[in-house]
C-alpha cells in the first residue's frame, strides 16, 4: 500500500484479441468521489477497457491499482469484493430471481453488505422488490444492474451507458442518482454516448479512439477539440485503426 | 403490496416454513411410498433400480437444474461409486452401507479430479464430461490393472448380497439426495447457485467466487451418483465393468430429470418414477416398440412440456390464476 491519495490507477493497460489490439497503453487515474466520462466512437474501446479493469479479459500488459494494491488479472469475484464494480450495456439481472433476490445475492457475497432495503431505495427499486425480472422496463433493469453493484459497498463503478434509451425525465432523475452516489465518495467512470447527460454528471473526459487515448480533460475542451471532432464527426474508422 | 420489511418477514417466515416442512413432505412421501411399494411390488431389484434413479436424477437436478451444466458424463461417478465401494468390500471387508459411503467419497474425489472440466462451457462441457467417463472406464476395465480392479471381468460382490438392505440403502439415499436438493433449492448457496445460472460473469461482479460454488455442487452431485452406483453394484451383486459405465444411466437420470422438472424438489422424484415405469412396463410388454415409444414419449416432452411435468403444471396454474383474476 502507499499514501496515494488516488483511488484508481490504471497504468498503460495493452488488451489483445488475437492479433488485434483492442486497447492500447491507456492510463487514467481517478479519486474517491469523481466522476469520469468515457467517450468514443463504437468499437474505440470502452466497454473493453471495462472489462479489463473489472477482470474479464487479462491485460497484455499494463497494471490495474487499487488504492495502491495491484489488482491486475484478479480474478472479477475478487476485483468486485476489493471495491471495483460496473454496470452493462446491456442488463444483465438473474431472470429467476425477484428484484430483492438479485441484490441478495450481492449481499451474500459482500464483505460489507449494506442493507438492501437502503440499496434498492437508491436506485429507486424500493417498491418492485418482490416483483420479477420480466416486469421491469430496460431502464430499472439498469437500475437493478446499479443495485447489485452498490450491495457491494463499492469504491468505483463503471456505469456502462445507464442513460441509452431513456426519456428526457428519466435521463434526468439518473443523472441525479449519480450525483448523489458522488456525494457519498463513490467515484464513477462514466461510459456514454450522450454529451448532454454527460455534462450533467461529469466535469471531464477521456477519449477513446481505436484503443488509444486520444484526449483527457475537462468535457468542454473535449467538445472543441480538433482530434475529437474528427473522430466523431470526420467518419474516421475505428477498425481500420 | 408488502413492504420490503414485511418481505423479509414474509420470506423469512416463509423460507423457515419451507426448510421444515416441505422438504419433510417431498422426502417423506417418496420414501414412505417405496416402503409400503414392496409389499405391492414383489421384484424388490426393480424398485431398488427405480430408488437409485430417483437419486441419480436429484443428482443431476442439482448440478443442472442449478448451475445450467448437463453432466453426461455423470456415468464416471456411478461406477467409480461401483468400485469404490466394491473393492472396498472384497478387499478389506468393510459392511456394505460402511462401503456404499466410502463409495460416495470416491464419487466426490472423482469429481474433484475432473474439477478442470469446468472451464468448458455447454456442449463442450457435456462432451468433456463424457470423455473423461469413457476414459475411467477404459482404465478400470484395463486387464492390465486385473489385479486392482479385476480388470474387464467385474466384481463379483455375491458374499455381501443382501436384497433388503440395499433396498433400505436405496430409499435412505433417496431421502439423502431429495433433503440435498431440499437444501440447496432454500439457501443462500441456492440463490446462488441460480445466479450463476442465469449468468456467470455477472454473478462474479456480483463478489460470487463462481468456480467455488460450482464446484461445491459437483461434488455434491458426484457422491450421490456415487453412492447411487455403490448401491447398484451391492444391489446386483455380480457385476462387469460396462454395466456401471453405461452412458445410458446419464442419458435416463437426465431424461428423468427433465421429463419431471429440474430446479424443483419434486420434479426428479415424479419424473424418474414414472417414466422408469413406462420404461420397464414398455420393456417387457412391447420390447419390439421399444425405441419407437420411449422416443416418441421425449419427442412430445420436448414439444409440449420443455420446462418439465412441474413446469406444464405451473403454466397451467398460472393461466388459471389469471383468468380467475380476470372474472373477478
């Protein structure tokens, strides 16, 4: 352990498929509470530098901090019990359990549980706990998703596109509940397309491109800056990169 | 609707109803029915059979119906089981019920051996565990080991033949393998379990050391299986080595399984039951239709009833209970 003051360090993380370089030396630091957005074109990288850090896929090479231990090929059960914990593109609840027994389960396996009454009023589940899985809208299955994640006490979540398909007022209300997830220190690698939702959660950017890093800063710059537009906006292939 | 507390009572209360009692009827009901069976049924070998199935299926329910792996190679763990407890016997003179445990064990150690299997998934899995099966059996009926196992002659076990008591052995493992499923199905071990069914990557983010608890269900599965060949070999008395390595105990205890429900206590029980009835009544009735009925039977399984007996029952339950809604 050291006195670093960072929370998440990730160092120079390389993934290959094969013969193709799906991420490429990418490093980002983050500290208890922030919020980080992470953007690109599809296919730039992001859900597999999720992956990476959350321990599916094994790193060609870089290293994974956590609090200053090395996590790096952890295996996800240990990475998830150690703090780090994500969302998915797509839900992914227990289809045979209730709402309340998908966060049980992370309860169970917790090594500080917290209660589930309070987790399932965070994500504003409180009233579905008994219901199942096929009688939630993609957007509280998300939620449910986000739930599981917080039954783990976690230090750091990845919150992969929450905001794609929700209405203006839904977009709003879980912009707030990250806010909120913030304030209580848990920092937020945010991954979305949305600029506008973006903007309401997080103050800065990293942006992907072909697995590389192609801008970190403050989302307003990202906005104006040249590189970023051309990826964007310029029909750059991404898998020809 | 209940409030969450008020689920946690009513989960509570109901989870301490159901770990009593319901349990206590599906493992009562089965055995009790064994019980007084013989006094209507005479062929005792029969049923004994039949009561080696039903554990066989509970068996399979547990590593299928709850962590989605089809076992084909399930086979291995019964006639490793076979053996075990039959050498045990013959060598060093152990009591059979002393043995058919010890058989268990070797069943479990098995298991814990092909425990590298689990980084297959699906087909491949099933495939893996059939050839590790093939492959136990290509080693114990090896003349070459005659001297441990009596190689491709078998064992003959005709000293410790006790009708009666492999009979009660069979209904006690029976009633061991229903309280198992029993267990796991109301655990905390059992949500589990289903989690990591619906979706492995997702219950190790959700902190589930998946390869721990999956593994803890194998074992779990392969002592039945090898205690269930255990009371095969005492039970039959003589017996050679492709009798207890018989893909087609895996192929029925599955069928069983499935024709009953897996993820359910009851299904395996009233699913091996009644189609080893319909297998044994067809088999001496009609042999020459044979294959044609018994395949015809899991043709129309598949197609009208893919969930099981329990889960035709539950949808049609549940219609009924919507329609009920809808009138009033």
């Amino acid at each position: 352990m050291t006195d670093s003051p960072v929370l998440l360090r990730i160092e120079n993380l390389t993934t290959v498929f094969g013969g193709l370089k799906a991420l490429s030396e990418v490093s980002l630091e983050i500290n208890p509470g922030q919020a980080i957005g992470l953007v690109g074109p599809n296919g730039s990288g992001k859900t597999t530098l999720v992956n990476t850090v959350c321990g599916l896929y094994r790193p060609a090479s870089g290293r994974v901090i956590l609090e200053g231990t090395d996590i790096t090929g952890h295996r996800p059960h240990s990475i998830a019990r150690a703090g780090i914990n994500r969302t998915f593109q797509i839900p992914k609840p227990f289809k045979d359990l209730s709402v309340y027994e998908n966060v049980k389960v992370s309860s169970i396996h917790s090594r500080n549980p917290a209660p589930i009454e309070e987790v399932l009023a965070r994500v504003n589940l409180r009233e579905f706990a008994n219901h199942p899985i096929s009688e939630l809208t993609a957007s509280q299955q998300k939620r449910l998703d986000l739930a599981r994640a917080l039954a783990l006490e976690p230090k750091i979540i990845f919150v992969d596109e929450l905001a794609a398909g929700l209405t203006p007022g839904e977009l709003h209300e879980v912009a707030e509940m990250l806010k909120q997830f913030q304030a209580f220190g848990i920092a937020m690698i945010v991954v979305e397309h949305l600029m506008g939702f973006l903007e309401q959660v997080v103050a800065s950017v990293l942006v992907l491109s072909a697995g590389r890093t192609i801008f970190t800063g403050a989302l307003r710059n990202a906005l104006a800056d040249e590189e970023v537009k051309r990826v964007f906006l310029g029909g750059e292939s991404d898998a020809g990169n | 609707m209940p409030s969450i507390t008020e689920i946690d009572t009513i989960q509570s209360t109901d989870s301490k109803m159901k770990k009593l009692v319901g349990p206590a009827i599906a493992t009562l009901v089965p055995v009790i029915g064994f019980a007084l069976a013989i006094h209507v049924y005479s062929n005792e070998l029969l049923l004994t059979y039949m009561a080696i199935y039903v554990a066989l299926a509970q068996g399979v329910n547990i590593m299928y119906g709850f962590t989605g792996y089809l076992p084909f190679g399930y086979f291995g763990f019964f006639g490793i089981g076979a053996y075990v407890s039959g050498l045990v016997m013959l060598d060093y003179n152990f009591p059979p019920v002393l043995a058919v445990v010890i058989g268990g064990v070797g069943g479990a150690l098995v298991g814990a051996i092909l425990l590298p299997l689990f980084r297959l998934r699906g087909a491949y899995f099933a495939i893996g565990t059939l050839a590790a099966s093939e492959a136990i059996y290509t080693i114990v009926a090896n003349p070459s080991l005659q001297s441990v196992t009596n190689g491709p002659y078998g064992l003959n076990l005709a000293n410790y033949y006790s009708s009666g008591m492999a009979y009660g052995s069979a209904i006690a493992l029976v009633a061991i393998s229903i309280i198992a499923v029993s267990y796991v199905r109301g655990s905390r071990f059992g949500l589990t379990l289903k989690a990591i069914r619906d979706d492995p990557y997702s219950a190790s983010m959700a902190g589930v050391n998946v390869p721990r608890q999956r593994f803890y269900a194998w074992l779990i599965s392969a002592a039945i299986a090898g205690m269930a060949g255990s009371i095969f070999g005492w039970a039959t008395s003589v017996f050679y080595p492709q009798a207890v390595f018989d893909s087609s105990l895996s192929v029925l205890a599955i069928v069983f399984a499935l024709f009953g429900g897996v993820g359910s206590v009851w299904g395996p029980t009233i699913g091996a039951i009644l189609l080893y009835s319909v297998y044994n009544a067809i088999g001496i009735s009609n042999p020459q239709y044979f294959q044609l009925i018994y395949g015809a039977v899991i043709v129309l399984l598949v197609l009208f009833a893919p969930r099981g007996l329990l889960g035709f029952w539950n949808f049609i339950a549940q219609k009924l209970s919507s329609k009920r809604k809808k009138n009033d």
